[in-house]
C-alpha cells in the first residue's frame, strides 16, 4: 500500500500577517469591500427616538392617515461633524419634543433640533458629545453608476446598527410624498430597508455616504430610496447658516463641497470689507483647519456677535490672510413684522406657556391674536398657537423669527410648525402660510 500523501497548501505572508490577534489565518480573505465599509461607519451610525406627549395625526408616504404613537423609535441617522451634528430625514425628527440619540457602544444623548428641509426631507440635529465624535465620510453622487455596490447601515424596526448589501438599481428617480412633496433625482437601490433605515448611510463600497436611506415602496420588496448626498451637502450651508441662527452679519456663502470654496460675497459685507473674494478657499479658521464644507458651517455657526475671525485663504494657488468681525445684524422691530407680514400679534413664549405645551426647551413664539383674512388667517392658525419652526429653522423668540421675515420675498410660501391645545390634548401640525 502507498503511503498517505501529505500536502501542504502554504498562504502569502501578506495574508498572514494581515490577521489579527485571535483571527485565524485566512480571515483576512473574507473581509469584503462590505465588511470594511461598515467597520469605518459603525461607530457614526445612530438610533433617534422619540418621546412625545402630544397626540399627533400623521400621514404616512403613500397617503394612508394614522394616529402616531406617544413613544416610538422613529429612525437612524449619523454623526457629521465631531462636536455632535448630526444628519437625519426631516420626517424622523418632525415628531417629538424629547429626541434620543443612541450609539452602537450603548451611549444615550439628548438631542435638539437644529433644522429640517422637508422639500429635501432632510434634518440636522446636535447634541452634547462627552468627547469628540468620528463623523462619516461624506462622498459624492454626481459619479454614480447603476449596478454599482450599496451598503445601508441602521436601525430597522429597532434592531440597532444592522447593515445590508445591494446595488444601485436606478438613479435620477422622483418620489411622490403625500400630495404635496416629490422627491427629486432620488437613487433607487435594492439593498434592503425598512422602518428604522430613514435617515441613516447609504454607503459606496469605500465606505463614503453617498445618499441618506428615505423611503421604501410598501406594495413592493427591494426596492427602497435614498437622497443623493450631494442634496445633503447643499443643504447644510443654509441649515448651518450663521447669519440667520446667531444674527450676525459676515456676507459670504460656500458651495457644499471639499475643501470649502467661497461662491457669492455680499457687497458692503463684513466678508467684503475684509477682503474675501469669490473663488477664494477658506483652509483655516482661528488656526483651526476646515478641509470639509461642514467644519466650515460649523465654525461660522459656534462664533458670537463682537468675535474677530482670523482666516486662512487660497487665492489663485497662493495663500493670504483675512480678519473678518462678525457684526450684530440690526434688530427689526420683530412684533412689527409679524403684524405687517403675517398678519399675527405675537409673544415669547414663558416658562409657564412651555410646560403647558410640554414643550422639551425653552423657545418659540405664542401667538396672540389672528387678523381676519390675513395671510395666518387663511393658513389656519389661531390665537393660543405655539409656533414651533419657520421654513427650516426652530423658532427660538420673536428676534429669531423677525430676522427670517424680514429676508423672506413677498408671496413667498413658508411651512410653520405649531403645536395647539384643543379640549384638554395637545396636537402638533404644520401648515403653510404666504407671506404678504
């Protein structure tokens, strides 16, 4: 008899070496563009949840009423910015006085919203890191290819931080929303999502965002909706704006992209009087990079009325400094406006008026009496009414309010959030007014 042969299969070094302590050799040939895609955006991948008091009739994206539940968790969403920002879809975060953002490692915070884009449904929210957070990285969807590799990452009917594969299976579709709202030039793919996905990462296979999970068909499987993330980087120049939420004038605008590149400066402008240009690349802040259109948003958006800001440009391949001031915006006479234009007496909200509303802040905006046939009038509201958000912002008071009036066009339409009191319940709703 032939003695048994033994034969030895011998494996790279490189693959070898590349497993880690307790790995067995080999496993390194498993680890797929998907595995490492979701290793890279695990720990930036949320859970939002709700806690919410106020009885609230919804509509879901096909139309069909239903009354929502006091307590749910409502969706995902994920960390852009290390100081706590964080985007999500509008409609994960239009119900809900008390957010919860929950991380993989366990980690509870409470979160605020920041603001809301419902024609894009997209949102961003903040909270109070303990410690700097890693943000995801955010690609681009101007380059798609259909066929080409999806990840969704999220937090589907609960079931935290679960990750799909799949394809693009199309791109540039438009999504009807109720009777109201489309979707635009939205990307289709086949990665599985369900309830808890909205708001969380559709992911390319090097792990950059490409879109944010929205939608699926609930009369069909595999088939879900994402918007392109390049809709998310325009976006966040005008939810972050610095000028409108901590009413200072500085007079420049970026695109969304990286690195942050000036597009418009107002004439007679804090930036115009100090020197900033079209064309021009903001590289620091206050010695303090911003390579992301994001951290510059940011940076704007975490200074005061008074500061001196200390820039660092590109210019035509060269670099140059600039001192920018960031000057108070003038105070208009914001009880004035909201007579003149919306055709409503109104107040700050008290202390007292926020518990009654249970109201999870301080903020927003009581209105007081309603003018007959005037632009609140038609739109349904009524004196008692809380105003909550105005176009993307949440209110914080009347000056807050007075400076969004005063830069809105005649005719313009606006969605107003309110909350009401109505025989013993509260209801949250949102309605829209035109602005005379």
């Amino acid at each position: 008899m032939r003695a048994n042969s033994i034969i030895f299969v011998l494996l790279p070094a490189a693959l070898v070496n590349a497993a880690e302590p307790g790995d067995r050799p080999g496993r390194a040939l498993r680890r797929t563009p998907v595995v490492e895609a979701y290793e890279r955006a695990r720990t930036a991948v949320v859970n939002i949840s709700a806690t919410d008091k106020v009885r609230r009739l919804g509509v879901d994206l096909w139309g069909e009423v239903f009354m929502m539940p006091q307590e749910n968790s409502v969706g995902s969403g994920f960390v852009i910015h290390p100081d706590g920002y964080i985007a999500t879809n509008a409609h994960v975060v239009s119900a809900g006085s008390q957010l919860k953002v929950t991380f993989a490692d366990g980690n509870e915070y409470e979160a605020q919203i920041i603001g809301r884009d419902t024609t894009r449904d997209l949102a961003v929210i903040k909270i109070e890191p303990r410690q700097p957070l890693a943000p995801i990285v955010l690609g681009r969807s101007d380059d798609l290819m259909i066929g080409e590799q999806t990840i969704a990452v999220g937090n589907p009917v609960g079931l935290q931080n679960t990750v799909t594969a799949g394809i693009i299976s199309a791109l540039h579709r438009e999504l009807q929303v109720g009777n109201r709202v489309v979707y635009r030039d939205v990307i289709q793919t086949d990665a599985s999502i369900n309830p808890g996905n909205s708001g969380g990462p559709l992911l390319n296979a090097l792990g950059e965002l490409i879109g944010v999970n929205t939608a699926i068909r609930s009369d069909a499987q595999n088939i879900g909706f994402a918007i392109p993330v390049d809709q998310l980087r325009e976006m966040l120049p005008e939810i972050l704006d610095g000028e409108k939420l901590n009413k200072v004038q500085i007079g420049l605008r970026v695109d969304g992209m990286d690195p942050p590149r000036v597009v418009h400066v107002r004439e007679g402008s804090p930036a115009a009087k100090a020197g900033v240009i079209s064309g021009d690349v903001i590289t620091e802040i206050d010695g303090r990079p911003v390579p992301r259109s994001v951290d510059l948003q940011i940076a704007l958006l975490e200074r005061k009325a008074g500061e001196e800001l200390n820039l660092k440009l590109l210019r035509d391949g060269h670099a140059t400094d600039a001192r920018l001031p960031l000057v108070p915006l003038p105070k208009p006479d914001g009880k004035k406006l909201a007579v003149e234009r919306l055709g409503v007496t109104v107040a700050d909200v008290k202390e007292n008026a926020a518990k009654r509303f249970q109201w999870g802040r301080q903020g927003g905006v009581i209105v007081m009496a309603v003018e007959p046939r005037s632009p609140a009038a038609e739109a349904g509201l009524a004196p008692g009414d809380l105003l909550v958000s105005f176009g993307r912002y949440w209110l914080t008071d009347i000056s807050q309010m007075s400076a969004l009036l005063a830069e809105v066009e005649q005719g313009t339409a606006v969605d107003v959030g309110f909350r009401r009191a109505v025989q013993g319940r509260l209801l949250e709703g949102e309605t829209r007014l035109y602005i005379r």
